[in-house]
C-alpha cells in the first residue's frame, strides 16, 4: 500500500482537494466515532473555503494510486498557542481513514507528514482528542509517542470538555 499511496497537504482551492476533503470527513462524521450524524449541508458547502480563509489551519490528504487516486485519508489540524512554550502548538483535530483502507498504515504515514508540517511551523507540540472506545487510534498514537496530558502528575491527567454555543 505505501508504494500507491500518496501524500499531499490540501489545496482548499483545489476542486478534488475540497470534494475529497468534504468526503472523507463526512464519512468520518457518519461513523460511531465521528458521532454517527452526517454533516450538515452547510457544512459541505462551506467547509473547503471557511478552512482556506483560516491561515492557522491545514489539512493533509492520503490518495491511494492503485485505486484510480481514490482519497483514503485526511487529518484537519488547527493552530494554536502555547503559553507556557511561547510557540505555536499544532492540534489535529481530525484524522480518517477510509474504512476499507485502516490497518493500513495510512494514518500514520500522515501523521508523520503533519509532524513534519507542525516543525516547518515552529510548533513545540502536537496535541489531539481520541475517544477512550477507539482502541486502534489510540494505540496507533501512544506506538507513535502521544501520551496523556498532564502537568504534575499528582493532579492527574488533563480531560477535554466542551460546551456547545
């Protein structure tokens, strides 16, 4: 599979880029995983230029050659800011591979090249979210070397919380 597959950072401007993007990330959306609701159409119509407008984020995708070019993977991440650091960090905020194409090696190969992304930004860290039933992610990013969030390990390890507007 890594001989077919190809990497690229997404042009958001880019019509194959943008439909595979809107795509693949509704497949994800549809997914136990992913919240097992499509997107919205406003959503699919808006994502590819809401994203483009935003200079602090990126997305990487993974086509597979042997398959006619057939988009297998995206990873959206977002900049942000680390105070602590005084340096940007790099959220990855979501990571899909196609179903047909896991166990494949695909996220990995394209959390490497958004790790390579992130130092080109300067960026002291990566950080992400897995949900504690996605077993395969989360060994993927532990083998990878993600770890639990903490500061002291005496006050345990950081949750994520959210709070719709």
């Amino acid at each position: 599979m890594t001989d077919t597959l190809r990497l690229r950072r997404a042009d958001y401007s880019n019509p194959a880029h943008a439909q595979a993007l809107v795509d693949l990330l509704d497949s994800y959306a549809r997914d136990p995983s992913g919240g097992a609701e499509p997107l919205s159409d406003f959503t699919k119509a808006n994502l590819p230029a809401a994203l483009q407008a935003r200079p602090n984020v990126f997305s990487v995708l993974a086509f597979d050659d042997a398959q006619g070019g057939q988009p297998v993977g995206l990873i959206n991440c977002v900049e942000g800011f680390s105070t602590f650091a005084c340096r940007p960090l790099v959220n990855i905020h979501d990571v899909v591979v196609a179903a047909s194409h896991r166990g494949q090696g695909i996220g990995e190969q394209m959390l490497g090249l958004v790790e390579q992304i992130a130092r080109e930004r300067g960026a002291c860290k990566l950080t992400l979210e897995v949900l504690s039933g996605n077993a395969p992610a989360s060994r993927l990013y532990h083998r990878i070397g993600f770890d639990n969030y903490q500061l002291e390990p005496s006050m345990g390890n950081a949750l994520f919380m959210q709070k719709w507007l």
